[in-house]
C-alpha cells in the first residue's frame, strides 16, 4: 500500500492511495495560491478603471532586439507589477503519474472537488467513479458554476495577450528583471489554462455516485469505503476504508466478517468538534485504526473562531451605528449561513431590525434553496425540527420579511442595482481574493466614506495584499478570520487521548505541532512523495471457518478474552476450512489452553520430570523492566536453551528428541496462568 502525495500545501489536500494494484484520489481541489498577482476585473457595465494603467517594460533581451518592450498582460500599479488578463488555474496532477489509471475518486466536502472538470477534461479516457455525498455534489456543481460565470464575465472585460509566457528567452528575461518583485502566478505560467465551461462541469458530475453518511461501498472485493460526518459543513465527510490485507483474487469483505481481517485507513480532511449547523464530527469508528492520514486542519490554530464572531458583531455594529455600509467577502455556501442567523439575532437585540442583507452571487438563490432542502444533512436540533415542517434554516422567513434580498450579480452594474441599495446595510458576496464576482465594483464604490467597512474572515488570502490594487481608501478595513477546522490543540486530544492510530501521515508543516507518542508510528510527507506504508501484521484465518464440536472457552478477565482449545482435523477447500472434532479418550487435553506467565519453578520441576538434569537457570538483568523477569535456562552446555520471557517463550534446539521432551516439560499440569 503505497501514498503519493500531490499538494504541498497541507490546506489543499490531494493523494492518490494505491491498494491492491488499484488507484484512489482523495481529493482534487483547485489552487488559488496564484490569484493574487491578478489585477481585479470588475463585471460588464462597470467602469474598469485598472485597464489604463501602464504596462510592464522589458528591456533589451536579445542581440536583435535591443529596444525595450511593453508587455500588455503585465502592468504597473502602486510600483507593483500585476497581471492584467482573465483568471487562469492549474491543477494538481503531476506527469509523473498517470491519472487515466485512476479508479476511484473519494471526495470529502465541496471545497476540494472544484479541480475535478480540468481531470476530466485533460484525461480523455479516465473513466473514474467518483463518490460523495448529496450536498458535497449540489454545493460544489453551484459553485463551479459561479466561477465559470465570473471568469466569463471578465472575459467580456478584458482580452487575453499571453505569448509572452511561451517565448521562453522573453519569459526568462522578465523572471530575471522582475528578480525580487517576482509574481508566484510565474512558478506556473505554462501550467495556466482557462477556466473550464459549464459542459465540463456536467460532463465531470456524470461520474458521480452519490452516498449517505455511515454507507457501505464495495470499492473492490477486497476494499469498503464509507463516508463518515466531519462536521465541517453540509455533507462533509471523513473517508474509512477498509481493506482485506490478505487479498487474492477470491478473498472479499464481508458483512459478518471479523475486524481481525480488515485493514483500517481513516482519510481525516476539513473536521470540527464545534456545534454548528450541520452534523457532528463522528469519530467512533477511528479508535485504534491502523493508518491515519490527517490534513486540512486550521491556518490559525491561536484564533478562537468564538471571540472573532463576537468581535465581528460589534464591528458591525459600531459601523452601522455610523451610518456606513458592511462588506463581507465570503463564499456562497458554508459560513454565510451561519452568519445570516447569527446576525438577525443580534440585530435583533440591538433593535436594527430596518437593516437590510444583501447576497449577492450569481448562484444565490439556488445555494438556498438546496440548503434548506438538505434537512438529512443538518444537526440533530434542526433535523428534529424538519420532521415538523420547519425548514432547517430561516432563509425563507428573512427573505419574505426582506431582511434578506439576493440579487443575482448579472444585474448588479453602476446605474441600477448598487446604487439602489437601501443602506446602512450588510452585504455578504464574492470572491474573497477580490479579484473578480461583485466585490470589485462594491469596494470602488463604497471605499471613500469612512463610514463604510469591509471585514474579512476568510483567512485563505492575505488580506493586505487583496486589497492592495484598491489603495488608497478611506473604508475601515478588520480582519476577523472565523476558522472552524480543527487546530493542533484539539487534534492532539483526539489522537493522542481519544483515535490513538498505530500510524499517522502528515504534512511535514504538522510535525512540530502535532503531539506523538511511543506507540504512534508518523510518517511525514511533502509534495510528489510517494510513501511506503508501513504493513500491518495479522495472524487470523482469511475465508469461512466452521468448528464442529463442543468449545469449552475459559474467560481471562485481565484481558476481556474468551480462549478455548480445539482438537480435531482440519479440512481446506476454496477458503472454506472445516474443522471436525477427533474421538479421543483423553478429554482433558483437549481443554488444555496454554496461555499467560509461565509459572518457573513448575517448569523446572516438569523438565526435570520428563529426565532433563543438570540445568543452568540464571536471570537476566538489564536496563529494560520486562527483561528484569526474563529468565534463561541451558541444558547439556547449550545443547538447548530455553528463554522464558513475559510475553513469549524461545526454545532453541536441533535435537528433535529434546525438543518434544521440553514441549512436554511446558505443556504438562498446564503450568501457564489457565
């Protein structure tokens, strides 16, 4: 069993497990690292004020060219340089595998499947069957719809001029000039394709299959899946699989099957043990798994997401108070539910009933509708709440009181709807890197009042540098990150006090934080690693056993275990092994368990019944506490040696005669604790 590792980004999960000659992606986010070298794009009918600015000079790169040279994509803005074109993505597969050979596709939640069109799309014959659950797939397909729009609308915008990246001598002349001021977006220049269409998105989703929490899935024979809650948002999940480790062509799991057969790998992506609004963080069957591959967990592990939400409300509250106006950057699913309750509310104890929230994005209204219609995925509170016909959020309710009015972005331009809003007033919209969607225009329009404010609490972008192109403004500007993934603090409670896996894999970023103890086996990873796991040693009957006869098991409460012996003749056929009780007078043997500390001076004595005299008996010292009870016994100057230890005895001897004489010796008046 074997990990290859795609990300180096702990936050943008992405491996691809190989089991049994089978292959499986866990994830396939899409990279956003880069968009900030981008110059905003504001939407058709909006003025575009960054389409002036000065363009990049590259001066002289070659013998024959030894003029300087303007490059139109790239321009100048606050000394800065920034690329002025549509947004372009890459993607996270790499050319050192081939991901036509893909099997499975595991997906956990709706943020990590937004790459998955590109797959499809680069990979003509990958035929891969991807699993997630039903919010995960109507989420993330609104979602991808949203980009697709955004993009399509600063194509309206703005041309694309894009040799430059593929005159190598000219794109190293430009990666040398810009030396310091180099963009990240340049690591990736040649890896940049354009946004994928909606018939890639269908196309992608065609694939899928949609599951529940806690469902069983036959990946192969010897391999179940089953998606279990994370807690994070709607339909999240965490991936148990469990996998046959003595797979051949005719093994399969099976329902009655014993755990003693099974593999355990627990895939443990975007979790939270807050209460929010969507199910719990169920963990139960991680106990004591075999491998633990954990990921994804909060870029702020010393920000309490409690205190910046109490802080939030009273940001906006002291704006509001000023007659100024809320910007919140956020995306169109996810938090932004929790913040329209959460704010109502506290309006509500403020009496600012008269203020308005705007949402604004271009799937909006869908994302609540499928929201209120997913009352399966949602907390036990508001799933008993659903049974008696009360949605499970209030969207409906503060829409009709007009509390809340959504406004599709294609009707939001300069003359009509922005300047028609009824402010003071919220407003929730995208894209949190303020790089396209509706926020361009809303900051241009709202950043000269110093009553107006924008707060961020999404922490996956720098928000200095976001709004870097929009300097100089008077708007208050707050950084509130509200991260609800799990941090180092509750993660090491869970592993260490609680999950205790024999082996954990994480990113190399997570060492240092992460808590380990003797007993946990970690294995870190960077990007491209390709990690051999560690193989799990099981001594158990793979197939159908059947015992004819009468078990006489004796219950050893130390150890919560019922043993019995059994005596009779064995036979094999297609992994069906029957075992049929032999008539023999001497009953008592058969009831003979030789389990637990062997009693020494019994032992001694039982040798010395069976005619070995003579023996040299010494116990072992050493630095080691088990070692101190360990005792060593020699016969006939080493002719065999007998090494009693309190979790196992070794018996060395090429004398077959001595040998059966010893075993008899260990076996006789049952000296072990039984």
């Amino acid at each position: 069993m074997r990990l290859y590792c795609l990300s180096d980004d702990p936050n943008l999960p992405c491996f691809i497990l190989t089991v049994n000659g089978r292959s499986i992606l866990l994830d396939f986010p899409l990279p956003m690292d880069h968009l900030l070298d981008y110059l905003p794009v504001p939407s058709p009918g909006c003025v575009n004020r960054f389409s002036s600015l000065p363009k990049y000079t590259l001066l002289s790169h070659n013998k024959e060219n030894s003029f300087p040279q303007q490059i139109d994509e790239l321009r100048i803005l606050h000394n800065h340089v920034y690329l002025s074109s549509p947004i372009e993505f890459y993607t996270l597969d790499s050319s050192q595998y081939d991901f036509s050979l893909i099997d499975i596709i595991l997906i956990s939640n709706y943020e990590t499947l937004l790459g998955l069109p590109y797959l499809f799309k680069k990979y003509e014959h990958l035929n891969a069957q991807i699993y997630l659950t039903e919010p995960t797939y109507r989420f993330g397909q609104q979602l991808m719809y949203e980009l697709v729009n955004y993009v399509e609308q600063q194509s309206k915008m703005i041309q694309m001029n894009n040799e430059w990246r593929y005159d190598l001598e000219m794109f190293d002349a430009i990666d040398e000039q810009l030396h310091e001021k180099k963009l990240k977006v340049l690591n990736y220049a040649q890896k940049l394709m354009p946004c994928y269409s909606i018939e890639h998105v269908d196309k992608c989703l065609s694939y899928a299959t949609v599951v529940h929490f806690n469902e069983q899935i036959d990946l192969y024979s010897s391999i179940r899946a089953s998606p279990i809650s994370s807690g994070y948002c709607l339909g999240s999940c965490n991936w148990q699989l469990d996998i046959n480790v003595n797979h051949n062509q005719t093994s399969k799991i099976e329902t009655s099957s014993s755990q003693l057969n099974l593999s355990r790998f627990i895939y443990m992506s975007s979790s939270t043990t807050l209460e929010t609004y969507s199910s719990k963080f169920i963990y139960d069957s991680f106990l004591n798994c075999d491998y633990l591959l954990l990921s994804n967990l909060s870029r702020l592990s010393s920000v309490d997401p409690s205190v910046n939400a109490s802080e939030l409300t009273s940001k906006i509250e002291s704006i509001l108070n000023d007659h100024g106006s809320v910007l919140l950057p956020c995306s169109s699913t996810g938090l932004i539910y929790d913040m329209f309750e959460f704010l109502t509310k506290f309006f509500e104890q403020i009496n600012l009933l008269s203020i308005h929230m705007y949402f604004i994005s271009p799937i909006s209204n869908a994302n609540l509708s499928i929201s209120n219609a997913m009352s399966e995925w949602v907390s036990e509170q508001r799933q008993t709440a659903s049974f008696s016909g009360t949605p499970p959020f209030k969207h409906n309710e503060l829409i009709r009181s007009k509390c809340l009015i959504t406004i599709p972005s294609d009707r939001l331009d300069d003359t009509e709807n922005l300047i028609n809003f009824e402010q003071p007033c919220v407003i929730f919209t995208g894209h949190t890197s303020l790089r396209f969607g509706p926020i361009i225009q809303l900051i241009e329009k709202l950043k000269n009042s110093s009553s107006n404010g924008i707060i961020f609490v999404d922490s996956q972008f720098s928000y200095i540098e976001a709004l870097k192109p929009f300097q100089p403004m008077n708007m208050k500007c707050f950084y509130l990150p509200i991260d609800t993934h799990l941090n180092f603090s509750q993660v090491n409670i869970l592993l260490n006090d609680k999950i205790r896996p024999k082996s954990l894999i994480l990113h190399e970023q997570y060492a240092n934080e992460v808590g380990k103890t003797d007993k946990m086996n970690v294995l870190t990873y960077r990007k491209y690693d390709n990690l051999k796991l560690p193989k799990m040693n099981r001594s158990f009957i793979n197939g159908q056993l059947n015992i004819k006869g009468e078990m006489k098991p004796k219950y050893i409460p130390s150890s919560n275990l019922a043993i019995a012996s059994v005596h009779g003749h064995l036979d094999m056929c297609d992994y069906v092994y029957d075992i049929n009780e032999l008539d023999d007078e001497n009953s008592e043997e058969k009831n003979l368990i030789t389990y637990g500390k062997i009693d020494i001076e019994k032992f001694l004595i039982n040798l010395s019944k069976s005619g070995l005299f003579g023996l040299e008996v010494k116990r072992i010292h050493d630095d080691n506490e088990e070692s101190n009870r360990s005792v060593e016994i020699k016969y006939n100057q080493g002719a065999a040696k007998i090494l009693v230890r309190p979790k196992q005895t070794d018996i060395e001897c090429n004398d077959p005669v001595l040998m059966t004489k010893i075993r008899d010796a260990l076996l006789m008046d049952n000296i072990g604790t039984l």
